[in-house]
C-alpha cells in the first residue's frame, strides 16, 4: 500500500532515527526516512559541514526510488532546517511541507537584534575552532550557549571518554549564520518552537511574517519530544496532505 514520504533531517547531536524518538511510530502512516547529513556516521571520523551535500541528501530521499511518486514533507530539527530549506528552494516541487523545529536559519535574520547578539557571542570561538581541541571547544561552546540559561543546563553535554566523536563533530560543524539561504516560496511550513530562547523565536517570527505558521510547544530546544509538539507535527503534515489530496481530486 502507497504511504507517502516523511523526511526527518537532523541537528547536531543524535542522528538518524535516534534524534527523533517520538516521531517513529509515523512509520505506521507514513514512508518514514530518518537520515544522517554528511559527516554523521557511527563509525566514519567526522567531516566538516557541507551544506551542499546535505540538501543533496534530502534530495536524494525525495526521489522516485522505486514508489511510484516523487517528493514528501521534510521535517527538521536545528540545523538540518539549512539543507531542508535549500533542498526546497533548489526543488519546492519535491517538497510537499516544510517543518522546522526550533530552526537555526541565522543567516536569514543576521540583521536582527537576538540573531546579531548570538554571533557575537560565538563566532569569536568559530573563528578559533581548527587551533582548540574537541575537548576545549565543546566546553566552550556549551558555557556560552547555555550560560545565560539554568545552572544545570550549563553543565550539560560534558564530554566523556565515549563523547569524543561527537565533540569532534561539534566542532567540525560550520556556524549557521554563513548558511547559504533563501526564502522558500509556495511550500507550506510550520515552525515549531520550545519557547524558550529568544534566538529561535526571532527566526520563527521572521519565517511567520514570510507566510509560516508558527506554534509553540513545551521541550526547550527539543519541542519534538513532548506530547503537544509531537502532535503538532503530526496534525500539520495530516493536514497539509488532506488538502493536497483534495486539490488533486
């Protein structure tokens, strides 16, 4: 039986089906690809960020494999929001929705005044990235990040010894804000947010005022995990499917 296709794109921590735990039960309704942008693998070293080949991969999983049908709604998480929004701009016909998870699409409100204060506070320690080890700019990285927030949060993420890919890969990553990004036009998009930072409220306000819906959830930076974001995503992308099955009939 025909399922159409959900896309799950990843931020920087977990990958694959593990960054999106309350979403696999879609699998029952939906075609559901949980992937890995480039430079995520268990067992390959970490590779630095390339933008290009990770809309390549959204791409690649929107294709006719076989199905009978191309394209599929995308969901994304953090900075698997670049390649999902540059995978529609290149292709907004493969692209049937667009959901963005607390999306760090800095480079589209660089102007702004949140937006503009986060990449003061942290481009300083992108720009010295390649001369810190993994270690040393992990823990810089979650001190400025988390600093103004709980005393608890700013302790999270600590590297141990079976952490070290993953403060590799952190500091691999290239900063969001020289993302190549433009506004996607005609796709229908949610942006889901946790509420809790201003940055991410400022870039879903932009992102509303450009045509998206925008809603809130409880979860911080990870809406996704609680109940009411879980079903927010799910009713948005029932939703848009109902009507674009209605439109095709």
């Amino acid at each position: 039986m025909y399922k159409p296709r959900v896309v799950f794109v990843h931020g920087a921590g977990s990958f694959g089906a593990a960054a999106w735990p309350k979403q696999h039960g879609m699998a029952l309704d939906y075609d559901a690809l949980f992937l890995r942008r480039h430079g995520y693998d268990p067992v390959a070293e970490p590779l630095e960020t390339d933008f290009d080949a990770d809309a390549a991969i959204v791409l690649r999983a929107l294709a006719n494999d076989g199905r009978g049908e191309a394209g599929g709604h995308v969901v994304a998480h953090s900075q698997g929001a670049i390649a999902a929004m540059m995978a529609a701009v290149e292709r907004p016909d493969l692209v049937q929705s667009l959901t963005l998870v607390e999306p760090a699409c800095l480079s589209l409100t660089a102007e702004l005044p949140a937006t503009a204060a986060h990449r003061a506070l942290m481009q300083p320690l992108f720009a010295v990235r390649h001369h810190l080890s993994d270690e040393d700019f992990h823990r810089e990285f979650v001190r400025r990040v988390f600093a103004a927030h709980t005393p608890a949060q700013a302790t999270l993420g600590a590297p141990s010894p079976e952490d070290q890919r993953e403060a590799r890969r952190l500091r691999l990553q290239v900063p969001p804000w020289e993302a190549p990004l433009q506004i996607v036009p005609g796709v229908p998009t949610l942006v889901l947010t946790g509420g809790w930072e201003p940055l991410y409220e400022e870039i879903a306000g932009y992102l509303r005022e450009t045509g998206a819906l925008h809603r809130t959830a409880a979860g911080g930076h990870r809406p996704q995990d609680s109940a009411e974001g879980n079903r927010v995503i799910r009713a948005f992308i029932a939703d848009v499917g109902r009507q674009q099955h209605a439109h095709a009939s």
